[in-house]
C-alpha cells in the first residue's frame, strides 16, 4: 500500500522533473538500511555520477551514511563540473534522510 502510493507520487513528480546536461537530475533512493543516490543526464539517458551506502565497510548510522554519501557524491559532482541540479525526491517526503541529504548538499555547494 505504502509502495503504490509513493510510485504514485514519483510519477507525478516525474512528469514535471527532467534533468538537462547543463542541470542535471540528482535521483534519491532509500531503504530501511541504504541510501542511492545518481546524477542523470535526462536527454541522453546516461548516469553520470553514482554513489550509494553500499560501499562503506564500517558500522555506521543511517544519518552518518546520508552525510557520508552527500560529501562523496558533491566531490564527484565537482569534478565532472555540475554545480546545478534538479532535485529528485522519488516520491519520498521530505524529511528525515532526504532532508538531511538535501541540506547537505547544499551545505556542500551543490544549487538546486
């Protein structure tokens, strides 16, 4: 039921949201444990910049992974030259993880 009704919301919020290769879409996916998150180029469908929580080995809190992921993520932003992106939520509410993230980001020179 949850699910349904956040896909429902991540295709409205899809049909508005469209990532161009001067502002790119920056895509957030969570679990209960991990946190996804791409930059995607829209007009050509390519994946430019990819980071998740997957990777890191040591024990830490979700709020800590979402930071960890923001610092990573703006880093590899900087380097390929995208400092405007378009937020995408994917139908999660803004709050908790996704806020955190999103304020990092900010915090870290990414505009959106």
């Amino acid at each position: 039921m949850n699910k349904e009704k956040r896909l429902k919301r991540k295709k409205r919020i899809r049909a508005k949201i469209f990532g161009t290769k001067e502002r790119p879409r920056l895509s957030v996916f969570r679990t209960n444990q991990h946190f996804y998150t791409q930059i995607i180029d829209d007009e050509e469908g390519k994946t430019l910049v990819g980071v998740n929580s997957l990777q890191f080995k040591e024990k830490l809190t979700n709020k800590e992974k979402v930071i960890k992921v923001a610092e990573i993520l703006a880093e590899k932003a900087k380097e390929k030259g995208i400092k405007k992106i378009v937020f995408d939520r994917d139908g999660f509410s803004y709050k908790g993880r996704i806020k955190i993230f999103a304020e990092k980001l900010r915090e870290l020179g990414l505009e959106f």
